[in-house]
C-alpha cells in the first residue's frame, strides 16, 4: 500500500534523494526555513521511497533497480497486517502524548510555542485547547531557564514534557540536563525522583545548516542517570513516547527532522515499547548491521541491493542509545560474527563509537572480522545541499562496506 503526500525539497532523507516532509508546517519567525520547490513523493509500507518530477531523486533510484528483498522489513509486515489506524510519526507521538496526558493529570507539557501554535511540528497540536494553559505552557525563549523548570517540577511529582523547538538549542540547558536532571536522584540520596521526558527533532535536515543539523546524543550520552531513546517509525514514536513519560528516570527522546511524515499502521489498542530493548527489523545470516534514526531507511535501501547481491544482512534497529540492548545484539553477533554500524552522528565519540566498544567488550571472541562504523564526517553540515549529502552516509556506502566485510 503506498501513501501519497506533498514532499518539499530534493534533499536527503532515505537516500540521497529522498526525503520526507519535515518543512510542512511553518516554523516561528525566529527559527526561518526557506520554501523549496515542491515534488509528491509516495512511500511505500516497506520504506521504499519513488519520488515523482524529481530528476536527481530517478537518478538516485537506480541504485536498487529490480533489486528484491527476500525478507521483508518485519516491523511494516507486523503492522500492515493488523487492523488499526494509519498515522504519521507526528500525529503518532501527539497521540502517545495526548493518551498519557488523559491518563495521569501530573503530565504536561513546556517548550517554546507549544501551546496555541502547537509545536514547530505539531507535535502538541490542539492540546493546549483541551487541557488548558497551565498543562500545555508555552515559555519565553530561553532553554536553560524552563529546562531547569521542568526538572524542579519533576521533582514536586508532576511529569513534564519538555520540547526542545530544535535538539542543538537544548545546548544552552545543559547545565540543567547534566548537574540537575541526570544526578539530582543520586545526589538527593534517592529522595527525589526526576520523570522528565526531554525531548524534539534534530538530525540532518534540508538544508537547515550547522546549528540546525546538530546531533545531540554524544552529547548526552557521558551523562549519568538519564536514559536516550531514538524512535525512527510512527509505531515505535507512539510507544517510546508513552514508556518514557511513564519512567520515573529522565528519558531524552530523539526524532529525526525528516522523520515526522512517515506514515504507517498502528494499532486501536494501547501499548508501550521498552525502553531498553531494540528491534529486530531485518533477519539474516551474513552480517549484523547496527543503526537506528534516520539510517534505518538508509540501512534498508542498501538492505535489497546486498539481497539482490547474494548477501543476506541482520538489520538491528537499536533504538535505545543508552543503555544498549546487548542481549538482541548479542544473539545478533554469535550468529553472524560480522559487525557493521551505521549511524548519523558524528565518528569522534558518537553512539557508534560507545557501540563498537561494548561489542568488544563483550563479544569479542564471536568477531571473524574487525568492527566497522559508518558515521557522518567530523565537520560541521555544510549549507549547500550537495555538500551536506556527503557528510552523511549515503547507501552506497552501506553496500560497499559490507561487501568488504564479508569477503
């Protein structure tokens, strides 16, 4: 089943070429994104993009032509199967928001132009007419001070949400995030419990620029006490967002900018995703590739051109950053005895350095080959939309890496 929408731009966001509408909605003056040309795209239940008048995003395809995936991608098979309710991604975590916000009176909501605007992303659309002011509570524009707000609110017992408008202006709190929200529980003796939920888009976008691509989880991750949550499907957005406003720990949330018009099937009944466990997106034989975010598309694309290869990859899917799931990684490891990470943080001290570490640490013996990461280039993401592809692994390079590895 495909699903067609208005696409803006020719940027990257599954590939080189294809992108999912993150600039549909108009953002506050402060933070300007200049209209692209439009182009409809159609993404497809198993994350195919085709793009439609776009002559760079033909050329792209051809990277995967007739190439066919003898295992689909598990998580849109479950789904799509199921009865339930199709959403995008930011339709998903708003609807996680708004059931936990009708479960439990002490979860709100703060962040710049939350309320009657209704988030950068329309994330918090509308709620703030259903709840009121005091529950959905818009602040002035300075991230350290309701940063810290939140977390003197968690304290009292409330379990707030807070939104960054952009994860790179959640810098300026993190003072409040790294001396308050990570260790106020161990420095209390236990006395206070901080159930925060911090979270907002960030990534590699369209043409946002340095301060706009920023990727905060290398940031965050040294920090003790807090947890980091990356959700990369409107299914797992929907369940992570409602397992992190229940933790009692502090939870930060990541969403990828080009992420929110990923539609899928969800289903009527309620659930919750784990907090710790990663997902099994892709079995196979011949090698573990480990990703999460954005690059779960990217990892997919390059999924069915190895397939039409002869190689029959694992794609892992490890949604929490920290901790790891080092049991599905594992299993994951034993059976393969190949390791190749893909992610859009920066080399230097990212989420696939810590991940190459733990997989040594602990699995080294069940390694045939040494591990190899694929991380965005230690520059900051260039403007111009050519240049800012480059600094992003692109499915080719997928291909070719894993192609190395299994000789």
């Amino acid at each position: 089943m495909a699903t067609l929408f208005q696409g803006v731009g020719a940027a990257t966001a599954f590939s080189a070429s294809k992108s999912l509408d993150s600039s549909k909605f108009q953002l506050p003056s402060r933070r300007f994104l200049s209209e692209r040309n439009a182009s409809f795209l159609v993404v497809r239940s198993d994350g195919r993009v085709v793009p439609r008048s776009n002559a760079r995003a033909r050329r792209a395809e051809q990277l995967i032509t007739n190439a066919v995936a003898t295992k689909p991608d598990s998580s849109a098979a479950s789904t799509a199967s199921k009865p339930g309710h199709e959403l995008l991604l930011f339709e998903a975590l708003r609807e996680g928001l708004e059931e936990e916000m009708d479960r439990d009176p002490q979860v709100c909501v703060m962040g710049e132009d939350v309320g009657h605007y209704g988030g950068s992303y329309k994330v918090t659309k509308d709620l703030a007419e259903k709840y009121g002011d005091l529950r959905v509570l818009d602040t002035p524009i300075a991230e350290n001070s309701f940063t810290g707000m939140g977390i003197g609110a968690a304290m009292t017992g409330l379990r707030p949400i807070i939104e960054g408008m952009n994860m790179g202006f959640l810098l300026l709190a993190f003072n409040q995030i790294s001396n308050n929200c990570g260790m106020l529980h161990y420095t209390s003796g236990g006395q206070f419990k901080i159930p925060v939920v911090i979270r907002g888009p960030g990534g590699v976008g369209r043409q946002l620029g340095a301060e706009h691509s920023q990727r905060l989880e290398s940031y965050f991750q040294s920090i003790p006490g807090i947890q980091m949550v990356a959700c990369s499907t409107p299914y797992n957005a929907k369940g992570l967002m409602k397992a992190a406003i229940r933790s009692d720990n502090p939870v930060i949330l990541f969403e990828h900018v080009l992420l929110y018009n990923l539609k899928e099937r969800i289903p009527d009944e309620e659930y919750i995703c784990s907090l710790e466990e990663a997902e099994m997106v892709r079995p196979g034989e011949h090698v573990t590739i480990l990703t999460y975010s954005r690059m779960r598309y990217h990892v997919m694309q390059a999924a069915k051109t190895l397939v039409n290869k002869g190689y029959d990859p694992e794609v892992i899917d490890i949604r929490s950053l920290k901790p790891f799931d080092l049991y599905t990684i594992g299993n994951s490891v034993k059976k393969t005895h190949r390791v190749l990470i893909v992610e859009e943080c920066m080399r230097t001290g990212g989420i696939g350095a810590s991940l190459t570490a733990a997989i040594t640490e602990n699995f080294h013996d069940y390694l045939d080959a040494p591990i190899v990461c694929l991380s965005s280039q230690d520059v900051p993401t260039p403007y111009a939309g050519t240049l800012e592809e480059w600094t992003v692994v692109q499915p080719l390079q997928i291909v070719t890496a894993v192609e190395k590895l299994c000789q």
